[in-house]
C-alpha cells in the first residue's frame, strides 16, 4: 500500500507548485482579462471588449511585435545555420571556448541592449563610424533594424541549438557518399544536407520567435516609446502599472500566451527531442 | 597537394567565421566592461574607479539576487528529484500529460507570466504574505522549475536502473539505495539544472520589474535598469552591468571546468 503511495507523494509537491503558482495565476489572469478596465478589484463587470480593443486599437503593437520577431528569428537562421553547420562538422580546436561565449545571451537581453546603447550613443567605439555614414547616433540606435539586431543577438544561441541537434543526426556518411557520387559542395548542402536538417531551421525560427515576441528590456530600451515600434511587452506594462487598465493589459497578456503556446507546439513537433 | 591547400583555406574560413559570430556575441558585454574601466580624464586611462563607486549601494543587490538565486535552487532540487524520480522509475498513465502540466510555464512569455503572478499576490489573499523575498523564490522556483525537472529526468534516464536493483538484492532499504546509490550518481546531471537555474533566477528581470513595485525589493538587474532609466550613460551603471554579467560567466566557467560542457549539450549548448 505505501508503495502503491511513493510515487504520488514524489510527484506531489512539483504539481503543487505549478498548480499554485502557475494554473492559478493563470486561470486569474485569464478572469480578470473579461473583465473591465480595474472592475475584478471592486465588483467585476464582464465584458469581451478588452478582447475587441486588443485587436481593433492595439493590432498595430501586434503586427510590430510579430514582424520584429519574426525578423530577428530570420536573421538568426541565417546565421545560425552556417555557425551550427561548422560547429558540429569542423570545429575541433577551441569548440568549448566557442560553446561558452554562446552562453553570453543567456544571461538576459538587458545586458545586450545597455552594451548596444554605449556602443551607438554619442562618445562610443561606434560614433565615428555613424557620422561618417551621416547618421545620427539617436536615429540608428532607436531604430527598427538596431532593435531586430539586438533581438536576433538575444536569441541567437537558441537557434544555433536547434539546428545542431537536428544537424547532429545527419549522418556525415551521406554527405560523403553525395560528395563521391560527384555532387559539388554546394548540390550536396542544398540536396542533402538543408533537406535533412529542414526540421531543426524550422524549430531554430519558431524558437527564436517565441523567445523574440516575449522580449522586454531590448524592445524598451531601444526606442520602446517610438509608436512605430512599441512591442506588446512594454504595453502590457505600461496599461497595467501606469493606465491601471488590468483588464486590458490581461487580455494582451492572454493573447501573447496564445500565440507563444501555438508556437512553441509547433516547435516541438518539428524538433523531435531537443529539450527546450 | 591542391586538395590539401584547399581543406585548409575552407578550414580557415569556418574558424573565421564562428570568431566572427562570437565576438559579435561578445560585443555588448564587451563594450559595456571597456565603459566601465574607462577613465575619461587624462592620462590613466584604465581605472577601477566605476567600481569602487558602486560597493556600497550595488553590492548589498547583488546579494539579494545570489541570496534569491541559491534560495530558489534549493527549493527546485528538492522538487524536481523525487519528481524525475517518479516520472521515470515507476509507470504512469498519463505520463505525457503530468509532464505536459509541469514544464507548461516554461512556454509562457515572461511578461504574461509576470502579470498572471503579481495579480495573484494582489488578489488572493492567501498569497499576500509572498509579497517579499519569498515572492520572488516562489515565482523563480516555479518559472524555472521546467529547466531543473528536464536535467533530472536526463540525469536519471542515464542511470542504468541495475545498480538500483542490485542495491536491493544486496539488501539495501528503498530509502538507502536512494540516498547512497542513486542520488551520488545522478549528482553531476542535476548540477546542469543548478547551474541553469541559478544564472537564470539571477539575471530574471521582467518578473522581477513587475515585482518590485508592490515589494519594495530592487534585485540586482532592476536596480541595473532603474539606473539606466535613471541616470542614463554613466561609468557606474556599465560597472554595475559588467558585475552581473562576470559573475554569471563566472559560475559558468568553474561549472565548466570542474564538470565539463557534457551534461549541458543539448539544453544549451550544442
């Protein structure tokens, strides 16, 4: 009888902690985001149209979030992809050094935005070289294509993740074989070796998505109060602490969920066993 | 001779590529160190003055956030082992769907996350007292739960059930073979978890932000952001940022060199 009890009293306190401080959380969230502007603190009044505002007034925040996003993930493939290729097949010398330099981002994308903000602003390493191409410091640093940059940054070692490991198991042997049976270099990496791994570039992107439209400190510290790009993340903060509007900011909140749970399914799926 | 010359020009190329992609890697936090080692004014050009300005206001954060960081690491390894243990020791129906609830929050972004939780603190008033130092551990302990439970559940996988069984045959009790058979050998893989953990509760900042409002406690990277909002481009806060960022990578380096990279393939590094 004990026996038949272990396992439910190991798995026990590990569901009581998801359970208490994630699906309550949640499930509060998700009430208070039906509800009006601060209502749930008083006598809640229900509504949909936080639901309706979240498209109609703030679609543009979301097509920014989602387009940036999916820019910095691009670009990360396309960087990542070569790094990964090279990392799993020729790097012998240094690989550890490299594996831990990637550990750098991790560390959050703070850092990276205040060491983009010295390298750009007046006075820094890169100030000369702006002038010279006639820009000013301010406009290149809170610009869309600085903020992607940073972004792309941030969750570049995520993407090269995941196309190591789908790239791990393609074996070497086949593209030997292509090689000896005359393909070039460049038919063997585009008729084997890109279709092999096309799993792990669509999980490197998805994954780097999710990470990218859920950034805080990057999309706020550059240029988070120009309209043309505000990003979800800094709304919802700044509709729940400052316009006090929770209703509101939990029906962004939920939103965002949604899309980040759709893609990281995806991700999974298409990543068959990397862990994250 | 040909065929030799060329390998090794291809050779070259993809070093100087993957340098090329690290030191851009490597950019922001190097140029935020040369900041805070920077002496504008004449001629030493190198001084540690950033730093000596920090210590007394900067310190006792960074101590809050290692206290917060080694508190939720405690909580987490004594979740997620009897949890791993049970996930992968015994047979379970719903295998899939207890694993599914537990590593959920992992897929949410922080933002929400963050929201989800001060509304709870606010609202339910069990949770009132969590408006604290204790706050910050539940929520830490609990978003970063998913990395510790994937470590352990890899860590156990990897040990061959046998020397478990033979314990048994050699009479050892359930509770002895755990402690000194099962625990000593999948010791190194829990310590990818810790590690994780421990660098990610440490630098977490968006939760953090949301939190400090309500509990009056600045952990280390909001006090870093509240200074940039702040005061902007100063020696002191690149000091401040370059603090975190070295004794992150610090913890990284003596975990690397007294463990190696083998337990963290695959969750981070390739």
């Amino acid at each position: 009888m004990a026996r038949k009890f272990a396992k439910y009293v190991m798995i026990a306190p590990a569901l009581a902690l998801a359970v208490l401080f994630f699906f309550v959380p949640a499930a509060l969230l998700f009430m208070v985001s039906v509800t009006e502007k601060g209502s749930f603190f008083y006598t809640p009044i229900l509504t949909t149209i936080n639901y309706v505002e979240s498209v109609t007034i703030y679609g543009f925040d979301f097509r920014n979030t989602l387009t940036m996003a999916a820019g910095a993930a691009f670009l990360d493939v396309l960087f990542a992809y070569p790094f990964a290729y090279l990392m799993t097949r020729k790097i012998r010398r240094f690989a550890d050094v490299f594996r831990s330099i990637l550990l750098f981002p991790l560390f959050g994308e703070l850092y990276i935005a205040f060491g983009l903000w010295y390298l750009f602003l007046p006075g820094g390493p890169m100030a000369f070289i702006l002038r010279g191409m006639g820009l000013s410091a301010f406009e290149a640093l809170y610009s869309v294509p600085s903020a992607v940059a940073a972004l792309a940054i941030f969750t570049f070692p995520f993407a090269v993740l995941q196309i190591g490991v789908a790239l791990s198991q393609v074996d070497p042997v086949v593209e030997e074989a292509a090689m000896s049976l005359g393909a070039g270099p460049i038919e063997t990496l585009f008729r084997i070796v890109i279709p092999l791994s096309g799993s792990g570039i669509l999980s490197g992107w998805l994954m780097s998505f999710g990470w990218n439209i859920g950034a805080f400190a990057i999309p706020i510290l550059m240029g988070g109060a120009i309209v043309g790009q505000r990003v979800l993340s800094v709304q919802i903060r700044s509709i729940a602490l400052l316009m006090m509007d929770y209703g509101l900011a939990a029906a962004l909140a939920v939103t965002l969920v949604v899309i980040a749970v759709a893609t990281s399914y995806v991700s999974i799926r298409a990543s068959k066993g990397a862990l994250m | 001779m040909r065929y030799e010359a060329r390998e090794r020009l291809f050779t070259a190329a993809a070093y100087l590529y993957v340098v090329a992609c690290c030191i851009v890697m490597l950019l922001p936090f190097g140029v935020t160190f040369l900041r805070s080692i920077a002496f504008t004014e004449g001629f030493p050009f190198v001084s540690i003055e950033s730093y000596t300005n920090i210590v007394g206001h900067f310190w006792p954060r960074v101590g809050i956030s290692v206290n917060i960081g080694i508190a939720t690491v405690i909580v987490d390894v004594l979740v997620a082992v009897p949890a791993a243990f049970a996930l992968t020791r015994y047979t379970w129906k719903a295998r899939r769907v207890i694993y599914l609830i537990l590593t959920a929050v992992w897929y949410i972004p922080g933002i929400s996350y963050a929201l989800a939780l001060i509304l709870a603190y606010y609202l339910i008033f069990i949770y009132r007292p969590l408006l604290g130092f204790w706050g910050y551990v539940a929520a830490y302990s609990c978003g970063f739960f998913p990395i510790m439970l994937m470590s352990c559940i890899v860590a156990f996988r990897q040990l061959d059930p046998s020397y478990e069984e033979a314990a048994n045959c050699l009479g050892a009790g359930r509770l002895r073979t755990f402690l000194s058979v099962t625990l000593p050998l999948i010791g190194p893989g829990v310590t990818a978890g810790i590690l994780l953990t421990f660098v990610l509760s440490f630098n977490e900042f968006v939760t953090a932000l949301l939190l400090s409002g309500p509990t009056r406690i600045l952990t280390a990277p909001v006090k870093v952001f509240d200074d940039i909002q702040h005061a902007g481009m100063h020696g002191f806060i690149a000091a401040e940022a370059s603090v975190l960022q070295i004794v992150s990578f610090a913890a990284c380096l003596i975990y690397l060199r007294v463990v190696g990279t083998r337990y963290l393939r695959g969750t981070i590094l390739i």
